[in-house]
C-alpha cells in the first residue's frame, strides 16, 4: 500500500509540473528574447495587481506580442508564474550558494553560528530587498496554486541541498539520517521570516531579522548540544 501511494504521489507531482510548465523552451535567440519580455511584463503585471491581474491579453498587450506568441509559450497564467518563480529561484539559489562560500569558506574547520548565520541572514535579506514586491506576489502565487505549491516545496529542498554539506559543518554531531530534513527545516524558516519581514515597516523589519538571527543561532547551538557525538 505504501509503494502504490508513493507511485501515485510522483504521478501526480509529475502531472502537476505538466500543468503548470511551459510549452516550448526557446532555442534561438530571438525566441529566447520574447519569452523575457513575456516575464519581465509579467512581472510588472503582478507587482500591479498581485497574481489575480495576470490575465494573457494583458500580458500580449503589455509585452508586445500577438496572443499566439504567449499561449506558444505559456499555456496558463499559472505556466507564467511557474516561470517568473523559476527565475526567481535561479537568482535566489545562486545568492545562497554565494553567500555560504564567502562567510563558510575553510571546509576543514568547524565555523562558529554565532559569526556566519547573521550574516547570511544579512546577504538574504539584501537580496530580498532588491526583489522586492515581485518576490512577495510571486511566493503568493506559489503557495495559493496547489500545482505550483508542488514546486515551491521542491525548491526548497534543492536549496536545503546546498545548505547540507555547511550543516555537517556548523553541528558535527547532528545524525546522517536528519541532515537533509533539518537542512529544510532552516531553509523554510528563513524564508517565511524573510518574506515576512518584507511586509514590514523598516523598524519591525529590524527588530524581526534580528530575533531571526538570534533564533537561528540557538538552533544551531541547541543542535550541538542534543546531537549524539
């Protein structure tokens, strides 16, 4: 019974990504060139009218293309989400991985929470500043589609994949067996109070990020003290 729901649950994670990706990945240049416009109108739509504006004529309309050119690309307003959040999850991801080399670099030496976790907490949040409203609308849309939520949990798996090898680093001790969902656990955390922060006014959003830092460090602290050495 077990096996047959798991096989049933990647046939419909499978479907799910089906629904919501897009039609044809652009080869040529000029191709490659519409769809951007088509993301980047996207964008300014959703930062207007939130992911509910995102309607396909207006997006034709704004990004200068017949409707052809969108539903060859793009089979749904959800299609479209899927790929504004795929390049956001490019640029986050490569700002992760970025972040953890610069204050995480000697992979020989066990670092100390309490001097690199803030400032990955910083790196972040700059990151998310400059994203900012888009990030917002399209974790929004993320979360509100339940096909898309399928990617949004994925996404946050491959970013705890990156975080796994610094974790092994940061806490020793911590089981083989609960890197990975631990590695997922901080990633999430991170990102709702991030993404949280930005709803924010600027003295709040300070007064957040520091209780996050301070929250994060004392997981990591209290990992080290109740993993088995």
């Amino acid at each position: 019974m077990n096996e047959q729901t798991d096989r049933l649950a990647v046939s419909a994670a499978a479907a799910a990504k089906n629904r919501v990706a897009q039609r044809s990945a652009p080869r040529q240049e000029r191709s490659r060139a519409r769809q951007l416009a088509l993301l980047a109108a996207a964008e300014a739509i959703v930062v207007e009218t939130g992911v509910d504006g995102l309607k396909m004529r207006e997006l034709a309309r704004r990004a200068n293309l017949p409707i052809a050119s969108v539903y060859h690309y793009y089979p749904s307003a959800a299609a479209i989400i899927h790929g504004l959040a795929r390049q956001y999850f490019d640029t986050m991801r490569a700002a992760l991985d970025a972040s953890l080399r610069r204050h995480l670099p000697d992979m020989a030496a066990t670092p100390s929470p309490r001097e690199a976790v803030p400032r990955i907490i910083d790196d972040m949040l700059g990151l998310y500043v400059s994203q900012a409203p888009s990030a917002r609308f399209i974790w929004t849309g993320l979360r509100a589609n339940p096909d898309l939520r399928l990617l949004d949990i994925e996404d946050t798996f491959v970013n705890a994949a990156y975080l796994e090898p610094y974790l092994r680093r940061l806490v020793p001790g911590l089981p083989v067996t609960e890197v990975k969902m631990t590695a997922a656990v901080l990633i999430e955390a991170i990102t709702v109070n991030l993404l949280l922060a930005m709803e924010l006014p600027p003295a709040e959003r300070a007064a957040l990020i520091e209780a996050l830092k301070k929250t994060v460090v004392a997981m990591f602290e209290g990992f080290r003290v109740i993993a088995p050495l």
